[in-house]
C-alpha cells in the first residue's frame, strides 16, 4: 500500500498549481473501470455524498476489489483515487492505510466542505467493507 500512496503523490506532486491536479483528478476518473450495472442500487450509494457515487466491493482470494462510479466528474475522480489506493488489497491492509496521502498532494484543502464530507463518507464506506470481510475471513 505504500507503493500505492507514493505513485499518488508522485501523480499530483509533479503538478504545481490545484488547477492541473484538479485536472489529473478528472482523468483519474475518467479511468475507472466500468461500474456494473445491476450494481447501481441503492444498498451501494455512499450514504453522506451530496453527488450520487455507488461504491461496489468485491472480495476474492483474501482480498477486496472496488467498484465505484459518480454522476459528477471531479467526485468520480475523487472515488477513482480511492479505488487505485484501496482496490486488490487485503482487508488488515485497507484497514491499516490512512488517507494522509490526499492532504499530502493538496486534495483535501481545494475541496467544498460538502465534498469533504463525501470524500470521508467514501473513505467510511470502504473501511466498513474491509471490517465485514475481515470478520468474514474470522468466521
């Protein structure tokens, strides 16, 4: 996971100004997978996101893979950094990886306080996710 954190930073850290971050971010989701159709229900809504944004777990072989997708551009960025972070990682992992690293690169300071909100609402929906399947794995 730190291998992860570093390449994020050095993504947005080679940018000087928010404007090009703010850039790379949409394109980071304009990269995200295709979200699975009969996926977008109401049980995988991120619960505290002014946008719409669905976030699908997937748990296989020890590991869990997101899904994720919003109805509003620089949100589906957002979720797709979360995604590049924390997808085909180990629940204790996920768990274990703060999200210091969008401080770092000046993503948590550009955004509304409604955003904000999201953003930790994505972040809480995830590490929800990784618990389950934690405790999962225990049973």
């Amino acid at each position: 996971m730190l291998e992860r954190t570093t390449q994020v930073k050095e993504r947005f850290l080679k940018f000087n100004d928010w404007e090009d971050r703010y850039k790379e971010l949409i394109q980071l989701g304009r990269g995200l997978a295709a979200y699975p159709e009969d996926k977008r229900d109401e049980k995988y809504k991120v619960k505290g996101c002014q946008s719409q944004v669905w976030l699908y777990p997937e748990f296989k072989d020890g590991r869990v893979y997101f899904y994720a997708d919003s109805d509003a551009v620089l949100v589906k960025g957002i979720v797709g950094l979360l995604v590049s972070v924390y997808s085909d990682a180990t629940p204790d992992e996920i768990l274990a990886t703060k999200p210091e690293f969008l401080k770092e690169v000046g993503i948590t300071e550009h955004l509304s306080m409604n955003r904000t909100n999201g953003l930790a609402a994505m972040m809480k929906q995830m590490q929800m996710y990784a618990l389950v399947f934690k405790s999962m794995q225990k049973a």
